[in-house]
C-alpha cells in the first residue's frame, strides 16, 4: 500500500501558466522525490499597462512517502 502526501505551492512566470506550474514542480522535485501528481488548483495574473505581466498558479503537489 502505498502511501501519498499532498503539498501546496505558488509559483510564477512571464510566459505561462503552463511555464508557472512547471517551474513549481522542477523546484519541488530538488527536495521532494517521488513526485506521482501536480493539480492546478489556482489561476491568476497581474497586469501592467493593459498586458498581462506575470501568470501565477497555485498548484498541488502529490508525491509518494517511503
């Protein structure tokens, strides 16, 4: 049986939400191993002069606990 945890972490990027979420799990996976699952739980972006300026995502993480 296994067993998993779930963390939450914010994250940001100039380019994407794709980008946002992806850079949230290279940086968990540098101290988190066994990383099964990422869930996109939260959109959101900042705008600057009538442009969108930096795309955030709140994701959940889901790894396997040894």
């Amino acid at each position: 049986m296994a067993v998993l945890k779930v963390i939450e972490i914010l994250s940001n990027s100039d380019k994407s939400w794709e980008d946002a979420a992806a850079k949230a799990v290279a940086h968990a996976s540098k101290s988190v191993k066994n990383i099964k699952s990422v869930y996109m739980h939260e959109q959101s972006a900042t705008v600057k002069d009538g442009k969108i300026d930096q795309y955030r995502v709140n994701v959940k993480i889901t790894f396997e606990v040894n």
